[in-house]
C-alpha cells in the first residue's frame, strides 16, 4: 500500500541566493503516510528531510519555470528509500546557477514542486489522528466549559482540563492555589483579543491559521503570538511563529523581529535574525527603517551584541 503527498515550495531567490554556506530555507511541513516531511533548500545544496523510525518511499523534485510548468530537466528522483531517525538524504547538485537564474528564477522566485510517495507495509490502512477536529470541535460547541476569559470585553468560553494539559502556566494558575483556580471568569490583561483567539484554538487543534487568517499585520501577529507562547509556555506554537517570522523576514521586520526573539527567550530566532543583520546589504537597508530606530533606543544590549557579532564576522572574512 502507498499513501502520497505534495509540496510547492516558493523560494525567495534574490534575498536568499548569497546565503553563507550551511544555511539553508526549510519549507512548511507536509504529511505523507503518517510521517512528517520537509524540504530544505540551500544556495549550493537541496535536501529533504523524513523524520521517522523508519520508511520506504519515492520522493522526486521538480522545478516550475517561467511558464509554470513542471521541468524536464530540472528534476531529481530517489527510489524506494530507508530512513533512520533523523535520516537527510538530498541532491547536492540540483541545477547550475547559471540555469537557474535564465530558466526559473520568476519575480525574483524560485518554486520547487516535490511529490512524495510513502509504501507501507501496513495490511489496515490508519487514518491521521483527528484529535484536532473533535477537540476544535467542542471548542467552537462550548461544550461542557468551565472557565471563561475576558479580553477587552470579549468573553472566550474554555475547558481548564485542556488548557491544564497543555500549558503548565494555566495547569498552575488554574488547578493550583492561585486565585484563578476558583474563579469562573478571568480577565486578561497585556494581550489583544485576536491574539488570545488563535493561541486558544492552537491549544485544542495543535495547528496555526493560514498567514490570510492573521489579520492585516501577519508580522506583528505571529510577534505577538510568538510573545504569548512564551508567557504560557507553549514551546511548539512558540518555534513554528520563529520559523514564520523567519520565512517572511526583511529588512523592514528584522529589526523588531530581533527585538521579539530577544525578549520573549527565543534564541533559535534570535541567531537568524543576527545572521541576517550580518550580510552587509540587508545591513546597509535596515539601519534606515523605524525597527532599527527603535532597537537603538531601547535596546542597547541587542545592539551591542549586534555590533560584537558584525565585528567577528568581518575579522573572519578579511582574514
């Protein structure tokens, strides 16, 4: 038996095309047979990733040029495959730079299309868990709820077993002897209604909107929301507004982008933002926005280490 799945990965290509060796763009995750995959992309380097015990599987990659249209050159295939836990297999010659940039680079994009095709040994098909839709479910019903909190006027009917279970903050505000524990309505303070509305639904789905469903400031949202992971301590939705927030950072956000990983612990984000600031382009631009301004102002322990990090880089590279 087999089960499939499908990846377009969109690659901004101008902003990521001189990026120090090693560093590579990850794509979103995508299911295929019950395992997790992904795709890293590298200057020099493709690669993707399963993290399994152990699978069998076909995975090919395609490039679109600039007709959207799948290539019949630019392609790669791996036949029937075993991976071990953190197995990474990958092509470390996909297409020449010289191709790619006369043939598929589009707006400064490039798109990779990957098709994975996981065989199983498995007799009886198992669907994916489903957890999310029942538990999202009963969030949506307000079925059986036993706490409520309180944003600005906005009331969020809840389940304090679950958010117990999913948060050692609320499990201690909520079922120890904090004055929450007894009360069965809380208000909430520092935390927009909107924010508390996805970082709810988060703990009852395990998932994120689409950045369509974030608002008119995708950016300052996923800042926010990476903020209130940190409060509550939810470290997954905590890591996957990192890996947002780096997948769409510029110019214009890494500056308050810095300034979000720095005061919320998220030292994974913290380093791209640091390595980002290191490419003496993207530099040069960002000193001039209102972000910089700021990390100025009031940061000065940021921009201190900024400049210690700029000063290493340069030494290394004018050796």
């Amino acid at each position: 038996m087999a089960a499939s799945g499908f990846l377009k990965f969109k690659v901004d290509y101008e902003k990521n095309k001189d990026l120090p060796p090693g560093d590579g763009i990850p794509s979103d995750i995508v299911s295929a047979g019950g395992h997790i995959w992904r795709i890293e992309c590298y200057p020099l380097f493709l690669k993707h990733m399963g993290k399994s015990r152990e699978v069998q599987g076909i995975f090919k990659a395609f490039l679109l040029d600039k007709n959207g249209v799948l290539s019949t050159t630019a392609t790669r295939r791996m036949d029937v495959f075993r991976l071990a836990a953190c197995g990474n297999y990958g092509w470390c010659s996909f297409v020449t730079r010289t191709v790619l940039e006369k043939d598929y680079v589009v707006a400064g994009h490039i798109t990779f299309v990957c098709a994975i095709l996981v065989v199983t040994e498995r007799p009886i098909p198992v669907p994916p868990s489903d957890i999310g839709i029942h538990l999202g479910g009963m969030l949506d019903r307000s079925e059986g709820t036993d706490v409520s909190f309180n944003i600005d006027g906005e009331t969020f009917p809840a389940h304090r077993a679950v958010l117990g279970a999913r948060s050692l903050v609320f499990r201690a505000e909520l079922f120890g002897s904090m004055a929450e524990a007894q009360m069965a309505s809380i208000k909430l303070h520092d935390i927009a209604a909107a924010t508390f509305k996805i970082m709810l639904r988060f703990m009852y789905t395990d998932a994120l909107p689409g950045e369509d469903e974030l608002g008119d400031s995708p950016i300052e949202m996923l800042q926010d929301l990476l903020a209130v992971a940190d409060r509550y301590a939810l470290d997954r939705l905590k890591l996957m507004c990192a890996q947002k927030l780096w997948d769409n950072l510029s110019v214009d956000t890494v500056a308050t982008t810095l300034v979000c990983a720095e005061t919320c612990n998220c030292p994974e984000l913290k380093n791209m933002c640091f390595d980002f600031f290191a490419l003496e382009k993207n530099f040069k631009e960002a000193v001039f926005t209102d972000g910089f301004a700021l990390l100025l102002q009031k940061f000065l322990g940021i921009t201190a280490e900024l400049k210690i990090r700029l000063r290493l880089r340069a030494n290394y590279h004018g050796a």
